[in-house]
C-alpha cells in the first residue's frame, strides 16, 4: 500500500490495511510480491498527482508482464475527485474507490477478481468508519478522527469537494474511542480534522475542541495531539484548555498561508495578517514554551512585492519553529485556478528562496534555545540514517537523536519515554543524551 498526503490519509491506510488484514491478507514488501496493490492518493497539489499517475502507469508492466492476477486499487481524493475518469485513462486499474468507501473495498476486489473492474464513488458515506479494523503502523501512537470534511472554501483548496460538508462526531464516541485505545496501550493520541477547531458547531450550535482536549487527557493517555487548526476559529477557550492541560502537547500547526491581509482576503481565510499575530502573542502568552509551525504559499495569483514583503517581515517577527512552504499549485474547479495575474516562475522562485532562508534560521534559533535544558522524549525506534543512535520527539514534537548504547535495554523499544538533556542543536532536530542511564 502506498499513502500519499496528509494525517488523515494515513489514519484511512490503517483502517484500509486492517480491513485487508481482516480478509486474510498480509502486507507484500513490493508491489512485484503482492496480490493487491492499493493507492491511496492525495490531490492537495499537482505533484501528488503527478506522482500518483507515474506510479501507477508504471504497474501497467506487472500485469502484462506475467501477472495478470494482480489487483490494482486507487482511493482517497483522487479517486473521489477522477472515478470513471481515472479508469479510462489508466485501464489497467481494477477498482477505484472514493473518500466515503473504505468499508466496501474486500467487496470490490472480490467482485474484480470475478473479472468486474469497478469504481465506487458516494457523495457521503458513513460519517465516521470508527468500527473498521485498523492496522495502526505503530502499537503506540493512534489516530483518532473528530471531524470529517470541510466548510472553509479556501479558493485554492480542493478538499471540501473531495471530503464532503464538515460533520463532527459526537463527544461520547471520541472519548469511548481513546478509552479503548489506552487500554490497548496506546500512549499518544492524534486528533483529526481538517479544522479541529471548529468541533461540534454542526452538532452542538457551538465549538467544542475545547472539551475535547480536556476529555480525552482524561482517559490516561500521556500525550495528546492534533491537527489541524484553522486560525479563525482558535479561541481563547481552546488556548486556555491547551495551557491548562499536562497531556496536551504544547506544539500547535497552525497555517498562516500568508502575512498579507489582501492575499488572505484572496485566499477566502476569512482572517487578517493582525488577527493571526494576535493569535501567536496570545498562545505564547498562555504556553511561553510553545512550539509553533505552519504552512505557507508563495505565488498565489495576484500577490505583488508588497504582499510577499509583508509574509517575508511576519515570519521575522514570529520566528516559527518550523514551516512548510509550498509554491502555489492551481487545482481545477477551485476558485483560485481561474484567477488572473499569475506571478511569473523566476519571481515565484526567487521569493520562495529568501523564504526559505527566513524559515531554516528561525527553526535553528528556536532549537539552539533547548541546548542544555531537559527533554523528556518518546521513543519513536532507531534512527533512519544511523542505527547507533535512538529517535524520539518532545512534547513540542522535536526531533531527537540519542546513542542507543546510553539507553537502558527495556527502554529501548519504540513507545518508551525517557529524560534527556540537549547537548547539540541543528536545523532540524536535537542531539542529546538520557539522564539516567
């Protein structure tokens, strides 16, 4: 199986692997092993689905090349958003299926290998699929969805048309979920959204993250996460409920996408670049502590010098712990495809540069700050780049590195916290070593 794109789309893998588990499957290590290959695909911007044609193009060969047997599938937004349409062009694809059909993929590869390729596409579906069998990639750390879908309209985003309306679960449900996950020995848990902060208004009149947060801290989890938040609906409330609480993680994504009120205005954010600073001088008041990320485009049509000045100076002033910064990508049947004054590439370019510098020298300063301070951080497993040393992330969800020979033995596994003091900051993660060896 194959994942591209945000949390969400991985929490829908490990419920598509765990249905697939359930039918008596077994993950394959490669697509040249396996019987059934699933996509499950991202349409955010245009390089997923680049990446997302090419690979699956590329699997044309498998099936013509003695493996005929082989069951291709592709979901999530594009096959919401593409259906019959992905099919023509890719007719070696044998089921396509939409954001709202996990629970009825085994159904569709049975009824493809009976040789009736098929593609299933609902406008809606059952809200919340919380009763599939889920895989989960790590037996300590599990997603948890609060709400689905997407009322924002934001003129660049394709995700309401391919989500659906914003639909909240209802609290009991969320908190019985945490419950049972913390039986099973889950010690964090990741709430979802596509804006978590605006919880329970379709259900309650009113938002309720707040009671949210509070709720499921008081299952016995030891860290609780989230994402992602929408500025204009971050409320004192929800800040208050965020400081207040030991469980709470105090790292927040909360994307800007703009220091320009005009392109906000454009963006349809429905907040001002004030409103937005506001916000940060308030959280950082509540949680002096606070690591803060974001998201940013740079080339959204129509954005002048000025417009860019204005980010470029926001990120001065706020000094983000880390941001991910995107050149605007157009998606057809948003507003925003349709909207003249392109900013040409070699201005895009340029910009996105300077950016970036901005972005790498705030997160390095941010992180020379924990030298000498101590960190309790969660085992995550070894590190990609260098087996001799441990990986784990801090409440404010820094990367830490430590050597595995300084850790105890049944510490080790992945799921175990640990006290470290940072020796050493770089860019991008911390280096340290455990207190108590």
């Amino acid at each position: 199986m194959r994942t591209f794109g945000c949390q969400m789309n991985k929490h829908d893998s490990e419920r598509i692997a765990g249905l697939l588990e359930a039918e008596g499957m077994l993950p394959a290590e490669s697509p040249e092993l396996a019987d059934v290959v699933v996509f499950n695909t991202c349409c955010v911007r245009e390089k997923a689905d680049e990446r997302l044609y090419g690979q699956v193009a590329s699997l044309k060969t498998l099936k013509t090349g003695g493996r005929p047997d082989v069951l291709i599938a592709v979901g999530g937004c594009i096959g919401q958003r593409d259906g019959t349409h992905l099919r023509k062009r890719l007719p070696h694809v044998d089921v396509v299926f939409g954001t709202h059909n996990i629970g009825s993929l085994p159904a569709l590869l049975d009824a493809a290998r009976q040789g009736r390729p098929s593609v299933q596409i609902l406008d809606e579906g059952e809200t919340f699929a919380s009763d599939l069998p889920s895989r989960r990639e790590h037996p300590w750390h599990a997603w948890v969805s609060i709400t689905v879908g997407c009322d924002n309209y934001c003129s660049y985003c394709i995700v309401p048309y391919v989500r659906g309306h914003e639909r909240s679960r209802v609290l009991e449900a969320v908190v019985a979920e945490a419950e049972a996950l913390v039986a099973d020995g889950v010690v964090e848990i990741t709430l979802l959204g596509q804006n978590v902060n605006s919880y329970g208004r379709d259900l309650y009149g009113k938002p309720r993250f707040a009671e949210v947060l509070r709720a499921v801290a008081a299952t016995g989890v030891q860290r609780v996460r989230f994402a992602t938040s929408h500025p204009k609906d971050l409320c004192g409330e929800t800040i208050r409920a965020m400081a207040e609480t030991p469980q709470v993680c105090k790292s927040l994504h909360l994307p800007v996408q703009s220091g320009s009120s005009r392109t906000l205005a454009a963006m349809n954010r429905i907040y001002t670049r004030e409103h937005y600073l506001g916000l940060v001088s308030e959280l950082r008041s509540a949680m002096p502590d606070l690591a803060l990320s974001t998201d940013v485009i740079v080339g959204f049509p129509g954005e002048t010098d000025e417009d860019f000045a204005d980010t470029l100076d926001l990120f001065q002033q706020i000094g983000f712990d880390q941001a991910f910064t995107f050149i605007y990508s157009p998606r057809e049947g948003t507003p925003a495809a349709s909207m003249p004054q392109r900013v040409p590439k070699a201005v895009i370019q340029e910009r996105f540069d300077s950016l970036v510098e901005v972005v790498q020298s705030s997160a390095a300063a941010c992180n020379e700050r924990l030298v000498g301070t101590t960190q309790q951080i969660l085992i995550v497993g070894r590190s990609k780049r260098d087996e001799d040393m441990l990986t784990g992330r801090t409440g404010s969800n820094k990367v830490v590195h430590v050597p595995a020979r300084d850790v105890e033995t049944q510490r080790l596994r992945s799921g175990s916290f640990i006290d470290v003091e940072i020796d050493e900051a770089q860019t991008w993660f911390l280096l340290g070593h455990p207190l108590n060896k």
